[in-house]
C-alpha cells in the first residue's frame, strides 16, 4: 500500500511539472529535438525553419559564416 501512494504521489508531480512547461518552453523544446533529429539524420532541408536567413555562426573555421545558405 506504501508503494502505491509513494507512486500515485510521484506521479501526480510529474504530472503537475509537466503543466508548468509553458507554450514557449515547449516550443524551445520541440525545435531543440527537431534540430537534434536534422543533425542525426544529416536532412538539412528544413534549415531554414529554425535558423534565421540572416544568420551569423562565429566558429567557421575562416571566420564568420554568415547566411543560412552558407551555414547549410
């Protein structure tokens, strides 16, 4: 009986988190799994849907790399 209250308790605070999680921080959430499966996969295709045209990455090997076209 102890078992099952101490698991019915957990699992209402996990149930409680979880409608913590806001729209945006499920949003975040959501575009960070989506990029993890892009580099996983090696389908950038839908780059453009999570970096911005006018992009900037600072670890180029020669400098900034500037623009998604460039980043892809």
């Amino acid at each position: 009986m102890k078992k099952f209250l101490i698991i019915l308790v957990m699992a209402g605070f996990i149930g409680l988190f979880t409608s913590w999680i806001s729209d945006t921080a499920q949003k975040n959430l959501d575009t960070a799994h989506a990029i993890y499966k892009m580099f996983e996969s090696g389908d950038f295709s839908k780059i453009g849907d999570y970096i911005a045209a006018d992009a900037v990455d600072h670890s180029g090997m020669k400098g900034d790399v500037k623009g998604v076209d460039s980043i892809k």
